[in-house]
C-alpha cells in the first residue's frame, strides 16, 4: 500500500471517459488546496487520461500504483486554483 495518508477517496473504476476526469474534478472542486484525494481507476483511458488532466488543472501527482488486478490508485494534492 502507500504511506501516504488521503483525505478524500474516490473509485471511478465503474466510469468510463471522460466520466472519469469529470467525476474527479469535481470531486477535487469541493477540497480545500494541499488536501490529498486516493483515485482508483481501471487501466487503460483512465490511468493515461486521469493523471495528466489532473496535472494539467494544476494539481500535483504523488504516487500511482499498479494494484496487479486491472486497476490504479493514484494520490493527487490539489493546487492552489
């Protein structure tokens, strides 16, 4: 697992894009800046599409993992916006 510990946890694994950013965007919408969100997706579009969205809003990635059964968790910091 990881050692970092999120704030908010959101499964998107039963969305598909461009659900899967919009959902998390607005998830991220009602954080406050420097709190830390647990994204798990399905491999493929999302873990391509998800990440460099995100970083692309002006969020930071720290951590993605393989968890081995078809899916990603990843831990995001929302920026300051």
């Amino acid at each position: 697992m990881s050692d970092i510990k999120a704030d908010v946890f959101l499964d998107i694994t039963n969305l598909v894009c461009p659900m899967t950013f919009v959902k998390a965007k607005a998830t991220m919408e009602d954080m406050e800046a420097g709190q830390i969100i647990e994204i798990r997706m399905n491999e493929g579009e999302p873990i391509q599409n998800v990440p460099r969205s995100l970083k692309e809003e002006g969020h930071e990635i720290l951590k993605v993992i393989n968890n081995n059964d078809g899916t990603y968790t990843i831990f995001v910091k929302k920026g300051v916006q």
